[in-house]
C-alpha cells in the first residue's frame, strides 16, 4: 500500500515539474489573444491586489504611483527595445507600481509591472545585459 502510495506522489510530483511545462508550450500557441487578454486582466488585478499594499494615507499606491517623465521616457525606450527583440505579435504594456524592492513580472495579454528601482540607486543603465 505503501509503495502505491510513493509511486503516485512520485508520478505527480514528475508530471508536474516536466509535463505540465511541455503540455503548456504546445498550448500556449492555440490560445486566442482575446482569451489571453481576459486571462491577462484577472491576473493583473489579483496580482495589483496582492502586490499593493497601500499606503499611508489610505489611498491605493499602485495607482497614486506617479511616474516622473524621465523615469516614464527611459521605461518607454527600455520596453520598445524588449519589445523590438521579441518580435511579439501584441504590444507591450507595462504599468509601474510603488514597492519598497524591484521587481518586475509578466502576465499574459502582454501586460508587465514592475517596481520602482529608483530607490535602490538603479537606473535604466545599470540593468544586467545579455552577454554574446
């Protein structure tokens, strides 16, 4: 009974970690983009919610969150260059939100966040590059 046991966890524990990825690239491409925004949206307002922890004045930061011009014309030119190199068939769009650590992730339908790294000292400059 025991052995049953291991040998079922050991099939799930395998399927996940090396079938579900393999099955997910074959699918991914079958989505429809409008199946992947709505996908995209319900993603980003759970992950705005787990990510925004408000501030001090009650007000919500990710959406106070205000971004200088500067900072708004660096992240622009930063994503039309990610953008250029993926060759993606949807554009990009990426919102910022006020955390204490950087960070950045992306969700489906084309829609990324990231933190603010200003107050780490990172510029736009500073980002690791892919070495040739």
């Amino acid at each position: 009974m025991v052995a049953w046991s291991l040998a079922a966890t050991a099939s799930l524990v395998l399927g996940a970690v090396f079938g579900v990825p393999a099955l997910a690239d074959r699918i991914a491409p079958l989505v429809p983009l409008r199946v992947e925004r709505l996908l995209g949206e319900a993603v980003n307002t759970q992950a705005r919610k787990m990510l925004d922890k408000g501030s001090a004045n009650g007000r919500s930061s990710a959406a106070a969150t205000v971004v200088r011009p500067k900072g708004r014309a660096a992240l622009v030119k930063l994503m039309g260059k990610l953008e250029a190199a993926a060759g993606l068939p949807i554009p990009l769009d990426t919102k910022v939100v006020r955390r204490s650590e950087a960070n950045a992730i992306a969700l489906p339908g084309g829609t990324s966040m990231c933190s603010r790294a200003g107050r780490q000292g990172r510029t736009p400059t500073s980002l690791p590059r892919r070495r040739p």
